[in-house]
C-alpha cells in the first residue's frame, strides 16, 4: 500500500455523479480529507480519516 501524499490545493468537481469513492470491492478502507473543494452539478465528497499527518 503506498503512501498517501498531502495536498494543499483546491479542486472543482464539475458534473460529476460520484467525485471520490472509499474502500470498494478489495481495497482497503481508504482515506480522504476534503478542504477546499467545490462542487458543480456534483455527488458529494465522500471522507474518512483526520486529516493528520503521521510518520
């Protein structure tokens, strides 16, 4: 499992049924921290996790 990257930038999610999606079929569980981010004719943002950065 690789190493999750932290991000600092704004996203738009324009017309997008499902923008993110966490832990489906054989992955793991999964993390997303949502700041800053819009939505335009979108789903939601799915999140899970604190948004901490450890290690």
């Amino acid at each position: 499992m690789g190493e999750a990257t932290p991000c600092t930038c704004t996203t738009t999610f324009e017309n997008v049924s499902d923008p993110t999606h966490l832990g489906e079929g054989d992955s793991d569980p999964g993390n997303i921290v949502a700041r800053n981010n819009f939505t335009v004719g979108s789903g939601p943002i799915l999140t899970a996790g604190t948004g901490k950065i450890t290690g």
